[in-house]
C-alpha cells in the first residue's frame, strides 16, 4: 500500500498489508519482503489491487446479507 493512503480505520493497515502479500501469492506475483515494490508492472499492481477490491466487496456484502429483512 502506499504510504500517502489514508484509511478509514488506521488499525486495518496491517489485516490490508497481510491480504495484499496473500493475493499476490495466489496471482503468482513475487513481493519484496522489505517492503519496496518499484520494480512491480503497472499490469501486476493493478491486479492485486484490483483483487484486493473484489475481496472486500465480497466480505461487505456478506455483511449485508445478515442486515436485510
């Protein structure tokens, strides 16, 4: 993640950083451990983030589900 993201809820950085090192296992895309990801295609990038994205749609509206009547 960027270090400029502000978060809604400071105390998800580390549950966010954890999904992010997950999704990009599971694409195949190689993380540097330190932190520094420079190097990483603008085409990888956008995939674990765009992973990223469609995991927490799923997790809210799974969320949701328990609120409708």
């Amino acid at each position: 993640m960027a270090n400029n993201s502000t978060l809604v809820v400071p105390q998800a950085k580390a549950a966010l950083n954890q999904m992010k090192y997950e999704v990009a296992q599971q694409l195949g895309i190689p993380l540097s451990p330190d932190g520094y990801n420079g190097n990483l295609a603008t085409r990888d990038a956008g995939s674990i983030g765009g992973s990223i994205t469609k995991r927490l749609v799923q997790m809210a509206e799974q969320q949701l589900q328990g609120f409708q009547r």
